[in-house]
C-alpha cells in the first residue's frame, strides 16, 4: 500500500494531508505550534486523532514518543554507533520489539525492517510531484498509521540535527 506525503515547507505548526495512490485523503499530520517540544497528531478523515507523536523532553539524545490512544506505542532514538548512514531505532512497548531505520534520512529514502524483514521504503525516487514522497507499506500486516508516524519522526529529528 503506498501513501504520499507532502514534505512541510515552514516547519513545525504545519499541517498536511497523505494521500493514498488513488488521491484519496487517508491521514491528516497535524502539527502543534506553540509548544515548548515538537507535538504531532496523526488523524483519519473524520479528525480522530489516530497517534499521538511527541519530542522527549529530558532524553540524554533526541527522543520522539508515539503513543495510541494516551498508551505508549514506541519510542524513536539515533542508534549510537552509526558512522555511514542515518540509522535510527525504534524501541516498541513490548519491551522486545525493535524495528531498524536506515538509509538517507534528509534525501527522504529510507527503509524500516523488522528482524531483517522490509516493513516499508520511504522513496521520493519514483514520484514526479515536488516536495513529496512515498510511504510504501510492504506487509500487509503491518501498521500503515505506525509505520508514517516513524518515518514522522525519523525526519523530524534528522532535521533537527542537521540545525544543530
């Protein structure tokens, strides 16, 4: 299943819609302005706020926390050692679930896996539109609502450190 993203021009506070391949509005981003940490919500069409998309504020690293329905779903960090490329871990509630980020995270072409398994690639690669990119769901089990809010994140603090 592949969703396309429209990359935020000014920045936290924006919102932007994702669209399914047809065209169709699936998911609203919906930035916090005014906040003392970075605050996103990510809805469905009818404005339900789906996920919850928070900046750790006293973390040793930049930290992002994704919560469903005020319940920690996962936790979003740099891994430590990572010399080449971005790699960024995403620490699950359960305690023993980990799904690895890498690629070229500010060039928006990344992939996240699971135990070595692709869950999605995050390409701008293939498309034609400016400033957007694909969310392409690999599995079909899979959290599609998950799995955006990662890649959310993931450019979030990437963009963060390159400011820095």
């Amino acid at each position: 299943m592949r969703f396309l993203v429209r990359d935020r021009i000014l920045g936290i506070g924006d919102d932007y819609w994702i669209e399914d391949d047809r065209g169709n509005k699936v998911f609203l981003v919906d930035g916090k302005a005014m906040r003392l940490r970075d605050t996103f919500e990510l809805k469905d069409t009818e404005g339900r706020v789906l996920i919850d998309i928070r900046q750790k504020m006293f973390a040793l690293r930049d930290t992002m926390v994704i919560e469903r329905g005020g319940q920690p779903l996962a936790t979003v960090r740099r891994k430590r050692l990572s010399l080449l490329r971005n790699h960024y871990r995403v620490a699950l509630a359960d305690g023993c679930t980990e799904l690895d980020v890498s690629g070229r995270i500010l060039d928006r072409e990344f992939a996240v896996e699971y135990d070595g398994e692709l869950l999605a690639v995050i390409s701008r690669r293939l498309l034609s539109l400016r400033d957007t990119y694909a969310v392409d769901v690999v599995r079909e089990d899979a959290d599609p609502a998950l799995l955006i809010a990662v890649a959310v994140c993931v450019i979030n603090l990437a963009e963060k450190e390159r400011e820095d």
